[in-house]
C-alpha cells in the first residue's frame, strides 16, 4: 500500500477518500471550488523518477484531452504539484460495467443494443482522434443503469494512429490489453488498426448476451493458443438455453472475425447493425438475471487506475 493522502490539497483539490490502487497510481474522490466532484489520479511517489511511467501517465492525459465526447470520461487537467504527478477527471456515476454484467449478464438484448452503441460511438471518437483505445473491456467503462448512460474510460495504453517504432513505450513483440479481450491480430505486439478495438467490442456484446466469453481457455497460455488457432464459439452455443436470430449472431460473429478486413467497415457500423439485429420486432430475448444489491458509490472507479 503507497502513502495515503486523504484529507491532503494537493493543486487547489481536497482529497476525501481513496477508491483504488493500482500498480502505478492511486484514485481518490476530491472536491474542487470549481470542478466540484472529481476523480483525482496520482502517480506513485516512487515512480516520479520512472521516465517511462511519467511519459504514459503523460501520454494517457494528452490523449485524453484530445477525445472529447458525451461518453467519454472528460480529462480536466494533469498537473505537478510537490513534486507528485496528478491527473483529474470527471467523476462518473454509476457501476464498471464488468460489476454490473457480473451480476445481471446475460443482459435484455433491448439494453445491449443502448450499450453497445453508446461504446461504438465513443470508440469511434477515439478513432477520429487519430487514437487506437488498445484496452476496451468492461472494467474500462461506467455505466448507470438507473440513467442508461455510459461512459468510456482509461487511454493508459491507447496509441495513436501515427504512432512509429521508435515512438513506442512498449517493446515489439509484447502485446498490451487484456487477453480476453484483444484482437489476434494484436498479439504478436506489433501497432494495431481500429479494427481491433471493433473485436473488442463484440466481444463485450458476446459477455452482456450470453454471460460468457468466445473462448473457454483455462488459463493465458491456453487462451493465447485459442486466439492465434481456433474460432471463438458461435453464438447461439454459447450457453445452453439462449438463442439469437441468425442476423444478431451473424453480426456479433464478423465482428469476432479472425482478419481485421472481415470485420465491418468502423465500430459505429458494427454496434448500428447489431441494434438493427436486436430490434427486429418478435426476437426471443433471453430472461434478465435476478436484481442484486447495489454496490457502494465510492467502489465503482476502479477502472480509472486498472492496467
């Protein structure tokens, strides 16, 4: 555990409370005259020396400066002050929605088609920033279920588009993102297009469907084997007792396609048409998962520092 700084000012920010720690930086709750209620992230003290940790931790609010969108966490300001390396951004309401999918997947296809375009409209921001997100999972987006609104989160590994070799801060051959969710394509470690952000997505529609993932592997090692040498399980076997209509299965199926030119033409076209796929009217929707509890306000930014 790193130095606490609740009840610290750091830059002008009353830090109220820790909400999560990560491997390079800490998130608290802070209050600001102006701002009001942000999330505050701190570099930890010990890697202020790190060029490397400083330069991604740059990187990751310069990126997200550039992206602006309704669901988008905002970036407001990244700063130094006594000698500690801060980054804040707008306070989210609302759960991760890695939480929220745990409890309630498989989801009412009706709310998969509200979430899923409101993350193909923010990943498309993000694209027509001249960025790849690189790390598009459920615990890098909040989402409120009582206002259905969404918002994407985290650019720690985003790159850009015109990003060259000797700009890189990770090694070729060693591939960034979460293996569940990264495209084949992405695992040899090379740059990636948009169009692994676009499997990333359908492989979140696939878990919010069905409450599973494309591929069963037992551990990282088996996963990566799966990735590189087998097709994700079709859809409608995914779980026994739910079935899709042939065009939400086709849909999810090419976004999941083992070459990036077979997937759709952006991400916007893929979450449009597996909403069209969803509204046909008399589709089968699989029941929702029994109500749980909710969970702590505080608990739910995890996802601002998790890398």
């Amino acid at each position: 555990m790193s130095e606490n700084f609740e009840g610290r000012d750091i830059a002008g920010y009353a830090l109220r409370q820790l909400v999560g720690e990560g491997g390079t930086a800490v998130v608290y709750r802070a209050e600001h005259p102006s701002h009001g209620t942000v999330a505050f992230k701190l570099l930890k003290p010990k890697l202020r020396q790190e060029r490397t940790a400083v330069a991604r931790f740059t990187r990751e609010a310069d990126f997200g400066k550039r992206v602006v969108h309704p669901n988008v966490i905002r970036t407001i300001e990244i700063g130094q002050a006594d000698g500690l390396h801060y980054l804040v951004m707008e306070w989210a309401l609302g759960e991760l929605l890695e939480k929220y999918a745990k409890r309630k997947a498989p989801l009412p296809p009706a709310e998969v088609a509200h979430v899923m375009e409101q993350l193909g409209a923010a990943v498309k921001s993000v694209h027509d920033a001249g960025l790849v997100h690189r790390d598009l999972k459920p615990d890098n987006a909040m989402y409120d279920p009582d206002t259905g609104v969404l918002k994407l989160l985290d650019f720690g590994i985003a790159a850009a588009t015109d990003t060259t070799q000797d700009e890189r801060l990770t090694r070729a051959g060693y591939f960034v993102g979460t293996l569940m969710y990264v495209a084949p394509e992405a695992l040899s470690g090379e740059l990636v297009t948009p169009a692994a952000d676009q499997y990333s997505l359908a492989t979140i529609a696939y878990l919010l469907l069905t409450g599973v993932l494309p591929y069963l592997a037992k551990n990282p090692r088996e996963m990566f084997t799966q990735l590189l040498s087998q097709p994700p399980i079709a859809l409608n076997k995914a779980k026994a007792g739910l079935t899709f209509s042939e065009a939400v299965e086709r849909t999810v199926m090419r976004g999941l396609s083992r070459q990036p030119t077979e997937r759709f033409a952006d991400v916007v076209a893929f979450t449009t048409a597996l909403a069209e796929a969803i509204r046909v009217p008399g589709e089968a929707a699989p029941a929702a998962a029994e109500p749980a509890g909710e969970s702590g306000l505080f608990s739910k930014m995890r996802g601002l520092f998790r890398r």
